[in-house]
C-alpha cells in the first residue's frame, strides 16, 4: 500500500525559492526510492505574498497549511520590505504569527559541522576531530519573551521597565518529552540547560526534567547552569549531544551552536507543535537556520543543503519516514566527503570541487 502525505511548500522571497527547488528534487528521489508520495501545496508567504495580495501570510497559505502533515518553509524578507509597518514586514507577519497559529512550541536546531568542514568552524580544530553535531532544544512559545505583566512604567520619579519569567509544568513537560525522544533517537544524552540557582522557573525546570527522565531510563540526563553550558560548549564541544532548554536561553545558546558549525548554509530548524492523534508524529514547520540571503539572492549560488536537510527533517519527525530522511542525510555528508562546495564553506584548497546550488542538489540526487 503506498503511503500519501500532505505537505505544505511555502517558498518565500530571496534564495527560498532557489533552495526549495533543489530540496524538492530530492523530495522526490526519495520519494520514489522509499515508496511514498507527497501531495504539495505551494502557497505564497512573505515578500511574495505581500507584492501579490498586500499580506505576508494570506488566508489561503494558512488553510494550506491546515490542510497539511507539515510545512516546508524556505524564507522570507529583503530590502524591498524593510521599511513597511513591523507587525506587515515578512518575517514579523509571517513567520511568528504561523508558529504562534499553529502553537510550536518546540524549535529543533542541529548544530553539525561535518568532519570535513571543521574549517568553518571558529573552534580549534582539535576540539572537535569528529565534527560537530548537537541537537539545540529550544521551548519557543513560553517564558520572559511572552510571559506577562511586561511593561514600562514610571515609579518613583523613575522608569521602570519589566519581564516575566514564566512556565508551567505542563509547557516543561512537553518540550522535556520532546527533547527526550529526540535523544532516544541520537546517542541517549541529554543535557537540560537552566539557571536553578537564582531563578524559580528554573528550580520547577529542573524538577520536571528529573522526573520526565524517569520515562526515559536509558537517557543518560544531566543538568548544567546556562552561563555553564555555554563556556562548556566552547570547551567540550565533543560532549553534548542533546541540549534542551527555556525559550531566552534557547536562543542564544543556538545561535553559538551555529556559529560552532561554521557555515548557516548547512543548518535546518524544525519547529513543532504537539503530537498527532495517537501518533508519534509531530505538526511541525521545517526551515534554513538561516534567512533569504539577499546579498547572493538571484545568483544560483546559495548552498541548498539547509533546505534539503530540512526536508529530512520534515520526513522525520512528521511524515515518519525516517529511513528517507536518513538517506538524504547521508547523501549530503557524501556529497561534502566527495568534495562538493558552494561559496559559503569552499575554501580555496584544490582537492574542492566549486558548485552552484544546482550542482550541489545533482551531487547529493546522484548519492
Ligand atoms: P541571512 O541568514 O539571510 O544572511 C546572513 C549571511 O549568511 C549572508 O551573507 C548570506 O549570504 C549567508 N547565507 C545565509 N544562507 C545561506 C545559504 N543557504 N548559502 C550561502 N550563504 C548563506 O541573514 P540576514 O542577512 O540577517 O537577513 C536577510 C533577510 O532575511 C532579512 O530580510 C531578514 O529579515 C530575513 N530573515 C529571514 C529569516 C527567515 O525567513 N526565517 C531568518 C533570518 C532572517
Ligand atoms: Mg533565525
């Protein structure tokens, strides 16, 4: 019996369009070597759909998503948008308000730097002899960036401005089921990130964290301070291999992930809501780290594999065909082996084959 699943493709501005063109390609490799189909629905977002109908996240792309098992998102904004009103700018009207729509709470950011492209990456290279490659947790839709009363005030002949820190056991708990799953399907270890010695969302952080690990006996868990976990991930990369943590924290600490894999271009996110009916399958919206680049946009140049490892992603964690995604996985780290390089983690040396987006997508298609 062949599997169909439904899927929505939201393009967006700058290199998106050029990227999600390869990683549909592959798509549908995948597709007809594992024996499954995709019904897609290509919807505008962003720039392009504010250019078309005066909105960055029309009705009709928010029912195609509906209608969908998952998103596959390229990317939004440029210049061209920069000065309309915030909350109709690209990024700001489209993209929170879609993870907000479809309540995704937990944002999955690998940090990998392939062996061959330690380079890249700003750490010593003797640190990380195998490459990199750590899963960034991160809770997306709760504490001090949404928590309330929040504000700006005059007190005492002074301003005052605040933040609240908020998270309930219910929000700890998923994203902690989310990011032990995660772990069960890596190399078991999970490190929960907080800040238990000062803050009191925190200390109820670490208490969740230590009874959901009851579920999850083979995951080895241990708990470090953020201000820790971030000297830790500069000094010993090579031992994380699952990270969790709260929305602020989350945030940074990805971002230093990234920066220790080196190249954006190779980085997808996966942004996920909850669980489909008696399923192990998430809602889940699939994107580039990175944004739409318009500084290479229109050139062919951009590196496709973020968006193709996004499609990975996507298979994985919401369509549950792992045995694809791992093949396209796979394929990229063969393609990087080989040699293949566009611009971003091309070093010169002879050994490299130069590519363009296309080329990079033929080389990964031809794994
Ligand atoms: P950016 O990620 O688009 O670009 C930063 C640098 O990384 C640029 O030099 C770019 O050429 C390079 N880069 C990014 N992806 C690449 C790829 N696949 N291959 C090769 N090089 C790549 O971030 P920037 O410049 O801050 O923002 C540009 C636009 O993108 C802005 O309008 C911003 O609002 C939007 N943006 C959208 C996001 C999204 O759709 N999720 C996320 C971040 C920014
Ligand atoms: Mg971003």
């Amino acid at each position: 019996m062949s599997r169909t699943h439904r899927i929505a493709v939201l393009a967006g501005d700058g290199i998106g369009p050029e990227v999600m063109t390869e990683s549909l390609r592959v798509l549908d490799a995948v597709e007809s070597k594992f024996g499954f189909t995709t019904e897609r629905s290509e919807a505008l977002v962003g720039g392009a759909a504010i250019d078309d109908g005066g909105h960055p996240l029309p009705d009709a792309t928010i029912s195609a998503c509906e209608a969908s098992d998952g998103i596959l998102f390229g990317s939004v904004g440029g210049p061209k948008w920069e000065n309309l009103p915030p909350d109709t700018q690209p990024e700001r009207g489209a993209l929170l308000p879609l993870r907000k729509h479809f309540g995704l709470f937990a944002n999955l950011r690998p940090g990998v730097c392939l062996p061959s492209l330690t380079h890249a990456s700003p750490v010593k290279n003797e640190l990380i002899p195998n490459g990199f490659d750590v899963l960034c947790v991160r809770e997306l839709t709760g504490g001090v960036y949404f928590g309330s009363p929040k504000g700006r005030e005059e007190r005492d002949g002074e301003t005052v401005a605040f933040d609240t820190m908020i998270y309930k056991r219910s929000e700890i708990e998923r994203i902690l089921h989310v990011a032990f799953t995660a772990a069960m399907g890596r190399g078991k270890r999970l490190v929960s990130v907080d800040k238990a010695n000062v803050l009191a969302s925190s200390v109820l952080w670490r208490e969740v964290a230590t009874e959901v690990a009851k579920d999850y006996p083979e995951v080895e868990l241990e708990h470090l301070y953020v201000d820790n976990a971030a000297m830790q991930l500069c000094r010993r990369p090579d031992s994380f291999d699952v990270l969790v943590t709260e929305n602020l924290f989350g945030d940074i600490l990805s971002d230093e992930m990234a920066m220790i894999s080196g190249s954006l271009g190779m980085l997808p996110s996966a942004s996920l809501g909850s669980k489909k009916e008696g399923s192990d399958l998430y809602f889940g919206m699939y994107e580039p780290s990175g944004g739409s680049a318009p500084d290479i946009a229109g050139q062919g140049i951009a590196n496709p594999i973020a968006q193709i490892l996004s499609v990975a992603m996507l298979l994985r964690f919401s369509l549950g065909e792992a045995d694809a995604a791992q093949a396209i996985e796979d394929a990229v780290a063969k393609a990087i082996d080989d040699g293949y390089r566009t611009g971003d983690i091309a070093t010169g040396a002879a050994s490299e084959k130069k590519v363009g987006t296309k080329e990079m997508a033929d080389a990964i298609l031809a794994n």
